[in-house]
C-alpha cells in the first residue's frame, strides 16, 4: 500500500514493523482485518498504536454482546462523526454478518426494523456532536455497557484521527477478500464468527502509563485497555451522557 494514503507521517509498513507494532499488526491481521491505512496511521506511535487497538479489540471483537449489536453502535459513531470511510466500513460489516437489508435500510436513511438495533444506532449517532444533546442508552449497566461504550468510545477516537490523517473521498471498499478493492491495500475482513479471549491485548501495555479503570468497565479487561488511551478530543462530550441508565 502506498504511504501517501495516510497524510502527515510516515507510517511503518507491515514489513518492516518490529516490537510492539509488529505484534499489533500481527494481532490486527489475525483478528480483525488486513493491514489497511486506518491500522497503519498509528504506527510511528507504538503505545498509542497498542492503546488503541486494546480497546478496540476487547470492547468491540471479545465478550459476549453479539458483533451485530457493536457494528451498529460503531456505525453510529462514525454518523456521529461524519466520517464517510469508517461509515462504509460499518455498512460492509453488516453485510458481512448477513444483514444485507439491515445495511441497505440505514443507508437510505431508514431505521433499522428491529427495535433494539434502532435504539443502538439512534443513541451512538446521537454522541459527541455539539449541537445535540445525547440520548441515553438502551442498556444497563455492566459487562454488556463495558463492551458498548467501549466500542464508541474507540470510534470516536479513530475516526477523529482518520478525519485528519486520510484523504478525503477514501472509502474502504466492501472489505470482502472476493471483490475487487478500491486501492492497493484496502483492508479485508477476518471472519466475523471467531471466539477471542477476553484480555488477549493487554500484555501490550506493559510498562505503559495507565490510570484506574474506569467505573463504568467495572473489573473487564476493556477497562485495563481503556486506562492508557489517549484522553477524548477537545469537541467530545463529558462522559456522562454515556452514562449506562440504572
């Protein structure tokens, strides 16, 4: 893939990555996906690289809540955030988990048909925008919020960095190994169906700055995985509008 997809650095290609960028590549390409431009723009920072990718990977790709119910609140960050490349990604996920029509109906514009999908979506595309007032969420507290919020909590993140370090007009393509990518180095997906340990990433952040858990991800690994990332950008809200409802 081309190093002029990702703007302002030089990020480290796959082949020459060593130490923790190395295995978080590894980890990513195992897991998630192929080594694409989103992964890759973090890379000339190994500890925000690895904080990042923990919690990615513990919130939104381990535990218990099904992958459908986080690509949707994913996909409702990235509405948030107006971030067209993470959008589609999101859209291709769904897909991908056969859900074809529920894919083609919120990118029309309509809500999803189940009621528990339309309120996952409604209260992450409601989150860190500036004109509106967050909704709360459709879930209570413990384990399932741990996996919810952090899943956008890392959306937010990524996509706020995307918005500045990809180029405008990039799409992801449909992340499918079987159809023809938009560009050289287009991710492709891992399977969706794969049974991960919970805590699998955390050895990456030792010996790196941390803080306490957050409350909210009680004695989760996705808490361990939170405390080192990176604080929320100055425009996202307070975390109280992510409050889980008692």
């Amino acid at each position: 893939m081309s190093s002029t997809l990702v703007r302002h650095i030089t990020p480290v290609l796959p082949h020459r990555a060593r130490g923790v960028v190395a295995e978080v590549y590894a980890q990513v390409n195992a897991e998630f996906s192929s080594i694409g431009p989103v992964v890759m723009m973090m890379s000339p920072s190994p500890e925000l690289m690895a904080a990042g990718w923990s919690l990615m990977r513990e919130s939104q790709l381990a535990g218990d809540v099904p992958a459908l119910e986080k690509a949707v609140v994913a996909l409702g960050g990235a509405q948030a955030n107006d971030l067209d490349y993470d959008i589609q990604a999101f859209l291709s996920m769904l897909r991908l988990l056969g859900e074809p029509h529920l894919a083609e109906a919120i990118e029309r514009g309509d809500p999803p048909a189940d009621a528990r999908l339309a309120a996952l979506l409604d209260w992450a595309s409601s989150t860190g925008v500036a004109t509106r007032e967050p909704l709360r969420p459709p879930f209570p507290a413990g384990p399932e919020a741990a996996e919810f919020l952090g899943t956008l909590l890392f959306t937010h993140f990524v996509d706020r960095v995307a918005a500045a370090m990809l180029p405008a007009g990039l799409t992801p393509g449909t992340l499918n190994p079987d159809d023809e990518p938009p560009f050289d180095g287009a991710p492709v997906l891992r399977p969706l169906d794969q049974a991960l340990r919970p805590g699998a990433t955390l050895p990456l952040l030792d010996g790196r700055p941390t803080a306490p858990p957050p409350p909210w991800a009680g004695d989760h690994p996705i808490g361990t995985a939170y405390a080192p990332s990176p604080p929320p950008p100055p425009r996202a809200p307070a975390c109280s509008p992510l409050r889980p409802r008692p």
